[in-house]
C-alpha cells in the first residue's frame, strides 16, 4: 500500500490526476503499478487501478491475474472494480473509501445509484439497436473454431 500512495502523491503532484495510486501484487511481489493519470492523457479510463492492471498484464502477458491482489488508495470506482472482476484478481485492499472520495469531489456513491436503477430510469438513455444483427455477430461468434473465451 505504502508504493500505491507513493505513486498517488507523484501523479497528483505532477498534475496527471486525483490522488489515486495502485499496485497489483502477486505472491509479495508488485507485478504492476500505476496512478491516475487522466488529466496527463485525457483519458476518463486512466484510473490508477486500470493503469496497474493494464501494467501487470503487459508484464505478464496474460489478461487474466488470478491469485493477485490489488492494493489501490481508494476503494475502487464502478468502473475500476469492473475491471477488477474481469481481470480476475482475487482480493482488493484499499486505503480511503468512497465516502473519503467524495469529500475530495470523486464522488462515486451516484454512479453506484445509477446501476442499481432499471435502465429505462438511468440519466443516460439505453436503447437497443439492430438486435438481430447484433445476434448474429454472437452466434458467429459462438461458431468460430480456437475461440478463446476470457
């Protein structure tokens, strides 16, 4: 946690971004790292956590870091423990919490509120489009040989 907040406090004092470090740990060794850095590359995605995930499996060479763990600055965004679950890490440690975050103006808890409504009530519209096509494009999908699931 201690190499997470220091990659938090360089980020956040070169201006890359909020103070929001992260490392992904396998087996005692940190195997990824990185901080937020979506002012640095006008990205809304560079979170400290996609950033260290995105690290650990350049290193490794695989998408998938089971029997690791992430140690992030603050507890993970929707969309930060979205990838989490994909990336199949096994446990998150986190120092302050959304609530912490939001006294920083990183103010997650509507975001948590807007996926637990139907999405017919979300503040930005769903609909669904060219379905068949859509369909289509899955069974193909479905029917391709050495297709690897992930």
């Amino acid at each position: 946690m201690r190499r997470a907040i220091e990659l938090a406090r360089k980020g956040m004092r070169a201006g890359d971004g909020g103070p929001f470090g992260a490392v992904v740990v396998r087996g005692g060794e940190i195997i990824g790292e990185g901080w937020n850095r979506v002012l640095a590359t006008n990205d809304p995605t560079a979170h400290g956590e996609v950033v260290a995930i995105r690290d650990a499996c350049a290193k490794t060479g695989s998408h998938a870091l089971e029997g690791c763990v992430i140690h992030t600055t603050g507890q993970p965004c929707p969309m930060c423990l979205g990838a989490i679950h994909w990336a199949r890490i096994s446990a998150i440690r986190y120092g302050f919490d959304i609530t912490d975050a939001a006294r920083l103006g990183f103010d997650d808890r509507e975001f948590f509120r807007q996926f637990s409504l139907p999405p017919a009530r979300r503040s930005i519209p769903e609909t669904q489009l060219a379905r068949d096509e859509a369909i289509e494009l899955a069974a193909e999908y479905l029917a391709m040989p050495g297709r690897r699931i992930y």
